[in-house]
C-alpha cells in the first residue's frame, strides 16, 4: 500500500459513490414503473375516447334518423289535414273564407 493515500478515506469516498449509484438505480426503477403506469392510464384513457366518440357518432346518426322521422311525420300530419279538410268542406271554401 502506498503510504501517501488514505485508504480509509478512499474506500469512504467508494462506500458513498456506490451507495448513490444503488439510489438512483432505485429511483429509476420506481420511475419505471410509474411511467408503465401511466401509459397504462394513457391507453385506457384512450380506449374510452375512443368508445365515447362512437357513441356520439352513433347517437349523431340516430339524432338524424329521428329529425328525418318528425319531418316525415309532420308531412304526413299536414297532407292528411289537407286531406281531411277537403272531404269535411267539399274543397269548396278557401281557409280564408272560413275565418272570415
């Protein structure tokens, strides 16, 4: 051994190096693993964006299906009122002439 360096002091230095290696080893372990567990959470977040813009399409379509069914009614309603008024009145008598 040479005599002009402290063995003990080195091996302190060494003990205290090795030691915070093994911490930040640690640490990034449990960083890992948080971020396994967030890209877990990303992806199920995703997913349900996913199911709940096609729910929304799906509503959209039938939001439009059912617009398209009250015009339909609303034309049928209206040419069978038309309808009904011809044979009540004989097609004679305007509208105008009956609130008059």
């Amino acid at each position: 051994r040479d005599p002009s360096i402290e063995w003990d002091e080195k091996k302190k230095t060494m003990d205290i190096v090795v030691e915070r290696r093994a911490a930040a080893g640690r640490e990034l372990e449990k960083l890992e693993k948080q971020g396994q567990t967030l890209a877990a959470a990303i992806l199920a977040k995703q997913q349900a964006l996913v199911r709940i813009g096609r729910e929304a399409m799906e509503l959209s379509l039938c939001r439009a299906e059912n617009d398209e069914m009250i015009d339909i009614t609303r034309q049928v309603i209206q040419n069978t009122n038309s309808g009904m008024h011809q044979v009540h009145f004989g097609g004679s008598i305007s509208t105008a002439e009956l609130h008059a």
